[in-house]
C-alpha cells in the first residue's frame, strides 16, 4: 500500500481526523483483527468528532463570553438559592430549542454573570449560536451602527442567533431610542429564538424602568412571559472569594 501518498490526499481534502486516526492504526499491532469496515468507521467517527469539536470552538469565539464558565463547576454550596433540579432541567438545553426565555435575578457579585456565561457555553457545546453581549455595551453599539449604516445588519445578525444573552440589565432608566432598540431585537426573537436575561433590578420593577408603560408591555410580553426564573440571593460571591484567599 501506498501509504504516503494516501496520506498527502487526505490532507488535501483537508480530513484531518481521519489522518490521525490512520496513523495510529498503522501503530496499532492488533489493528488488523479488524475488519475493513470496522477500521474505516473509526476514520469516519474520528474526522466527525474533530469537526464538531471544531464547530464547537468556533461558536465559542464568536459568543465572546464574558467568563470561562460550565455548568459542571457551579458552586451549589454557597446559600444563594439554587435549585439544582432546576439547574439540571435546564442544561439539557430544550429551553432554547422550545425558543423560550431565561431571566436571572438577584444583588451584586451572587454569580449571575456567570450562570449566564455557563448557560452559553453548553448551549454553545450543544450547537447552537450564541452571542454574549452587556447590555449599555450593547445599546452603544447600536447607536453606532446607526450613523455608519451597519444597524439593520446588526439586527438581523441578532434575528438569526439561537440564544442571545444580554448581561447586567436594568442598571439605569431606558431613554426612548434604547426602547425602541430593545423592542426591536425581541420583536425578531419571539417564539423563534431564546435570550437569556442578567438584572439586579427584580423582574416586577422592570415595567416601570422600561418607561413608557406601551412599548413596557411590549418588551415584557415578549420577554418575560414564557421565560424560566432564576432568582439569586445572598452576599457577593467575589467577597467570599477574595477572603479565602487572604
């Protein structure tokens, strides 16, 4: 067999996986026991599993997660109001897929962030497209595009996201420009797309930080009303942190 040159064209098909799985059979002194088909599904599984991995990464980049969080490393020990069950029901990630909501509450540094963050990353493991974006970060963008044109761009980018995480919420009134700009995004998300929602500010206190109580019910019709509550509480989170290691 000629193996060199075998192995020049799959590297120009670009089948890495299947390459290194080759080599490592050729390495394998009971690789021959196999039957033909048996060896080649072990090159298929290898170059298939390598291009999802691939994916995977790529949708990681592109979500710009704010913290390097799993749902695997949550601290369910510290007194914050955690519901595992809950946590474990909603890491299989049907939510998204049933394009519904998720809105996490709670005071200062309790670890929504990075709930949020953990939420995205298994979404992001699970193949679907996620953007992670702070919400005044997010409203200054748009402003932006605005005068440079890139607006409705942007918009549809947000359209065809599978779940779209707006972090750190309600930290000042709405003006008239973000309403409509908040309104605008949901109104392309409902019942095709899931967001997922970080606030100081309790969800029953959001009608009146919206503004305008018309486009209020608006946004919250399409935000809250088929969304999974998770309500945080307790000290900081960083506080705790920093103590123990002093």
């Amino acid at each position: 067999m000629l193996t060199h040159p075998t192995i020049d064209k799959l590297e120009t098909l670009r089948l890495t996986g299947m390459v290194k799985a080759l080599r490592e059979q050729w390495q394998s002194p009971d690789i021959n026991q196999l039957a033909f088909e048996e060896r080649l599904g072990l090159l298929t599984d290898r170059e298939a599993d390598l291009r999802e991995t691939r994916r995977m990464q790529t949708r990681l980049k592109r979500a710009r997660l704010r913290q390097n969080a799993s749902l695997e490393d949550i601290d369910f020990k510290q007194p914050r109001g955690l519901d595992k069950l809950l946590i474990t029901k909603l890491a299989d990630c049907q939510w998204i897929a049933k394009h519904q909501n998720l809105i996490i509450t709670g005071p200062t540094g309790v670890g929504k962030s990075y709930l949020a963050c953990a939420f995205a990353q298994k979404a992001c493991r699970e193949g679907y497209n996620t953007v992670y974006a702070r919400i005044s970060r997010l409203f200054e963008d748009l402003g932006l595009a605005k005068g440079d044109g890139r607006y409705i761009k942007m918009l549809a980018g947000f359209a065809k996201t599978d779940l779209l995480v707006l972090d750190d919420y309600g930290l000042s009134q709405l003006t008239r420009e973000q309403r409509h700009d908040l309104l605008e995004i949901l109104e392309d998300r409902h019942g095709v797309r899931s967001t997922l929602v970080t606030s100081q500010l309790p969800v029953e206190h959001w009608h009146e930080q919206i503004g305008d109580p018309t486009l209020a019910d608006a946004i919250m019709d399409r935000l809250v009303h088929n969304a999974h509550n998770i309500q945080l509480k307790g000290g900081s989170m960083r506080k705790k942190n920093s103590n123990l290691t002093e």
